[in-house]
C-alpha cells in the first residue's frame, strides 16, 4: 500500500510543482483590463508568465516554500503601461547628461534645475533643456529669458529647446557653435528680436531648422549614453510604464543605437521596445531602408527588443506638406509599396484631417495593389480626424495612435480651429465605435512629457496644462477605456495583444502596483499617481519604500 501510495505522490509530482508560483500578489484590487474589464484579488505568476488570477484564498494555495508572497494591502494593479508613440530611444541617450524641465510648476523652478546642474557639472560643460515643457506649465506663463540663463548657470553654455519652433542659448552657447550672425545658423532659422531690435538669445525657425541646430549639440558619451538609457528605462518603471512602441524620428541616426543594443544584449532591459525606423536624409530615404534592413526583417529581435518596420517620417517631402506635388507622392508610394511587399508594420506622422486625403489616397491605391490590412499601419497623430477619414482607416486594417498633445497646445488647437472643432478632438470615442484599434500615447520627450498618468488624466478631463477644459463629454472616454488604450490598444501596433496589456493567464507578467487607485481616485489626482512596484516578465524593476524588501 506505501509504495502505491507512493507511486501515486511520484506521478502527480510534476502537476503540483507545476503549479507551484514563483510570486503570488495577494488581497489587491486587479483591473484584469481583459474583455470584461473585470476585476479580481490576485495574481499568480510563474516562468514569467500569469499562471493565475482571482481570489487572494485560492491564489494563496499556490504559493509554496520558495515562492515569492507580495502584500498589495488593497492597492490597485493595473497591467503595464505601453506608449504607442514615444521617441524613447533618442530621449533615453541624453537622459543622464540634459536638465529635465517635464512638470516643473514654475519657471524659477525651472530655472533653479539650471542652477542645482551647474553646480554639479564642470565649468564649461554643456547644460541642455532638450524639450518636454510649455510656458502654460509655469505660473509666470512665459519664456526664460537669456539674461535668467546667464545668473542660473555662468560658467556654462546653456541650450533651451521648446517644441521644433524655438531655442534659447547663452552667449557662451553661441560662442561654442560658432554663431555670430544669421548666415551662421541653419537654413530658415532666425535671431529672434526684441521690441528693441536687439537680439534676445533666441533662434526661431521651422521644425527642420531647430532639427539642424539641435544636431550641432555635442552628443554624450558612449557611457553616457548607456547610463542614460538605463535611467531613463527605470524612470519609465517608476511610472508604471513597462514597454513603448518607438516611431524613430528626428536626431536619430543608425549611429544612435549602440546603447540600446548593448543593454538587450547585456539583459539588462527594463521595458520592451519595438523599434521603426526613419529615412534620414532627403532625397535618399528608400536607399537607406534597403540598406538598414537587408539584415533586418519585420518582427526581428525577441519580446524585449524588436523591429516594428518604418516610420514615422518616411520620406521628408511629404512630411508635414498638406499639398504634395505629384512627384513626392510618387516618391513615397515606391517605399510604402516596397514596405508592404517586405511585409513591413508602417506608421505616418499626419497632422490635419483637411488633408489627409493625400495620405489615404495612397494606402487605397497601395492596397488594391498589395494589401496591407494584416499589416497594422497607422496614423500618428491626427487629433481632428473626421468619422470619413477613420471610416476609411477601418477599412484598410488600420490603428490610430493619439497622443496628449493638447495638454500643451490646446489653446492654440482653439484658436485655429473653433472651439467646437476643439470639443471632439481626439474623437477617440468615435474611432472605438468604429472598430479603429486606438493605441494611447505622449509623442515625448521633445514636445511632451512622458508621463502617462499626465496623459491619462488627459483624456478624462480634456484640460490643457493650463487648466482650460476644451474637450465635451462626447468623445470623453471613461476610465477604462482610456486604461485599454494605454495597455492591450497599445499592444496591437506591435503585435503584440495576445502577449501583454491585459492580465490574463499565458500572458507576459508586466504589471504595475499603483500608489493610488486609478478607478476612484478624483480625476485631478491621477496626474500624480506612481507605482510602487513595477515587473516586466515577472522580474521586479522598480520598487518603492513599501516594496523594497522583495
């Protein structure tokens, strides 16, 4: 009878170690984010993945002598954060060496960061303000001036960038760069005036003319740079933000992706990348996607690292150029085609709905000739987009990736368009009504902040950084919509929905502990919501006071 018994115990062994956890988190509220929205009390994690989630008294029966038990004492649990569209690669590599401006309630707190760098850095060495802020954010509600520049940081070059229409530099910025008159400067770039007619430090000019100036910069140093994209990575953890999906862009060359490849290579990873690339140079885009992908097909990498095909400026004629000769578009529809045929993901910066036709115009031409509907292209952007331009992108198996850029320019967006073209946009109701996959995002770190809970409360209020409500309730969405668009939406533009952004059994473990609870908390307060503990893949990668132990 014992060795029966004990044939018995030996058989069902291997079922019982199997469902033994590695980590169980216990009594918490789980917003599973899953079809049902549903909520639960736990979640068992093993080899990485979700084993299991529901009632902290069953989860518990999981746990045995090596397993992991977390506490979540009530606090909520959301799956981790995914950007749809963040240039993180390239806010990653300066991260260590910039000044960071995001947030900061003041310009004299701004300013007072200038002053604490300087006092850190040695004489002579560059202090940069790379983007990430708006004069709406400070109470002054204005600029800094060269002469506040000068007393925060006088032993220092300074250079101040705000959006891709202005930058600010100290005498000692210009000296550095050689700058002494107009003819010095990048091609479209101007002295800004003063009522005077003297010069205030500052450089106005179009989006490529700040592009130019910026590349002048010098860059950090390799080790820099590696330190530089591991904090920004866990600065990202330290928001609940546990992947992004990078659409290249501007600065950012073949050069610039060293960094990035020696963490993966290193597994040191701390949130999952998928990387587009972005034709650089005018004129000779095609030429260097043949080049930069010949070894490189779409979906190449593995679940931290991978390539997601081309974008977001495919080629530099048509970007931001609502009327299009018949040459460019001539241009760009021989890369689009060769993408397609490549069986590439594509993403496209468009802005305005008025004229957007010349873009659509041409994927409808593309697909009848080589369908893309498996292929999840998108449009970036597009906060005005009209219920015919989204009909359209229904119909090409399209996303749409929307990010918080009326938090910043809100005011103007009125100011252009009306406010009741104001009140419907982004019509992200609109698009989910239609079947338009929605992925959220920030479009940061250049001319936004990168932190989603910013955007999440965003999306709930419509209030502009400073505070004016623009959006009506109509394309308002609720709570987990907004939460969906932020995780399983964002999933979809690399693939990726059957993986991660809900918490559902087989999927990756990537999930946030937040330090409020996201459902109930006043939608002003979301803003400042944190996590207390973030994991990709099970692994723990950012834990505050509470979670520290583990």
């Amino acid at each position: 009878m014992k060795k029966f018994l004990l044939f018995i115990f030996l058989a069902m062994a291997p079922q019982l170690c199997a469902q033994t956890a590695d980590t169980v988190l216990l009594n918490g509220k789980v917003l599973t984010v899953d079809p049902q929205f549903s909520i639960q009390e736990a979640i068992a994690i093993r080899d990485g993945r979700i084993s299991a989630v529901g009632k902290t008294a069953d989860l518990r029966k999981l746990a045995g002598p090596r397993t992991r038990v977390i506490d979540l004492q009530g606090r909520t649990v959301i799956p981790g954060l995914i950007d749809s569209h963040l240039h993180g690669i390239r806010a990653a590599l300066s991260f260590s060496t910039e000044v960071n401006w995001i947030g900061a309630p003041s310009l004299d707190d701004a300013l007072g960061k200038i002053r604490q760098a300087a006092r850190t850095i040695k004489p002579g060495a560059w202090l940069i303000v790379a983007g990430g802020w708006n004069v709406q954010q400070f109470k002054e509600k204005r600029v800094p001036t060269q002469a506040e520049l000068i007393a925060a940081a006088p032993n220092n070059p300074v250079y101040i960038q705000l959006g891709y229409g202005w930058a600010l530099m100290t005498p000692a910025g210009f000296k550095a760069l050689n700058i002494s008159s107009e003819a010095d400067l990048p091609q479209g770039a101007r002295f800004e005036m003063s009522a005077a007619g003297k010069p205030t430090g500052a450089i106005t000019g179009g989006q490529n003319a700040i592009i130019a100036l910026f590349d002048r910069l010098p860059k950090p140093s390799a080790e820099d740079e590696v330190e530089g994209t591991k904090l920004f990575f866990r600065e990202l953890n330290r928001l609940g933000m546990t992947g992004f999906v990078d659409p290249g862009g501007n600065n950012l060359f073949p050069t610039d992706y060293p960094a990035l490849f020696e963490l993966w290579r290193g597994g040191q990873m701390t949130v999952r990348v998928d990387f587009a690339l972005n034709g650089q140079t005018p004129g000779k885009e095609f030429e260097e996607y043949q080049q930069w992908t010949r070894l490189l097909p779409m979906g190449f990498g593995d679940d931290m690292l991978k390539f997601n095909g081309i974008g977001e400026r495919i080629t530099w004629d048509m970007n931001n150029n609502e009327k299009p000769s018949e040459a460019q578009k001539d241009r760009y529809y021989e890369i689009i085609k060769w993408a397609a045929q490549q069986g590439m993901a594509l993403t496209m910066h468009w802005t305005r709905d008025a004229s957007v036709d010349e873009l659509l115009s041409l994927f409808e031409k593309l697909n009848r000739e080589v369908p893309i509907a498996s292929l999840r292209w998108s449009i970036a952007h597009l906060n005005d987009a009209s219920e015919k331009s989204l009909q359209r992108m229904k119909a090409l198996g399209m996303g749409w990736t929307v990010q918080d850029a009326m938090y910043f320019g809100g005011e103007q967006f009125v100011q252009q368009n009306g406010a009741e073209a104001a009140r419907r946009a982004p019509p992200v109701n609109t698009a989910k009504r239609i079947g338009v996959p929605v992925g959220a995002g920030t479009d940061a770190h250049r001319v936004a902040s990168y932190n989603p809970f910013t955007a999440l409360q965003w999306f709930l209020d419509g209030k502009t950084v400073g505070g004016a409500a623009i959006r009506g309730p109509e394309e308002t969405p609720n709570r987990a919509d907004a939460l969906r668009f932020y995780t399983i939406g964002s999933a979809w533009f690399s693939f990726d929905e059957n993986k991660r952004g809900s918490l559902e059994v087989g999927k990756f473990a990537d999930l946030a502990v937040l330090s409020k609870d996201y459902m109930t908390v006043p939608i002003e307060q979301i803003g400042s919501i944190e996590s207390l503990l973030t994991m990709v893949g099970g692994k723990i990668v950012y834990a505050a006071a509470p979670y520290q132990n583990h």
